[in-house]
C-alpha cells in the first residue's frame, strides 16, 4: 500500500476529501493571491497556488511585524497624551 494511500486510510470513515472539494478549494486561494487573482482563464497547477500562498502568508507576516515594529516606535517617541490615543484607538 502507498504511504498516500495508508495515511488517508488511517481517517476516521467518512472524513476524506474528494478530488472536486480540493480544487474548489485551491480555486478559493488562487483567488485570495494577489498575483494569480487575475488569471481564472489561465490554468494555475495547484502546486503553484499552494506554494504562492506559503509565501504569501510569510510576506503578510513580515508584513504585521514591520508595522508592529513602527507601531512600537511611535508609541515610544509619542508624548503621553498621543500615546493614550494610539493605545484607544487600537483597542477599538
């Protein structure tokens, strides 16, 4: 038995995945990428969708740190009452 095929077996009945359910989902994320948004008539392998994504996700990540990073900057070079502002509106 396939290594694929053992490890799918080993699921609780009735959990698997059909092949349709993977690409509407794959389909799904070439729509969140920004780069393959605008491609739905050209055919994007699923392995170019998911690996876009990983990297997608890491640069959104990059993305939250660098702004957390000026965030913090500026809340320490703020005065007291800026600050108080910054910390409100963040917790709305």
């Amino acid at each position: 038995m396939s290594s694929r095929r053992s490890r799918s077996s080993r699921h609780s009945g009735g959990s698997r995945i059909s092949e349709d359910q993977i690409n509407d989902l794959v389909n799904k994320l070439q729509q969140l990428l920004p780069e393959l948004r605008n491609r739905s008539s050209d055919k994007v392998s699923a392995s170019r969708v998911l690996q876009d994504t990983c990297n997608y996700i890491k640069s959104l990540h990059r993305e939250v740190d660098d702004l957390s990073e000026r965030l913090s900057e500026l809340l320490e070079s703020s005065d007291t009452t800026q600050a108080a502002l910054i910390r409100s509106l963040l917790m709305q």
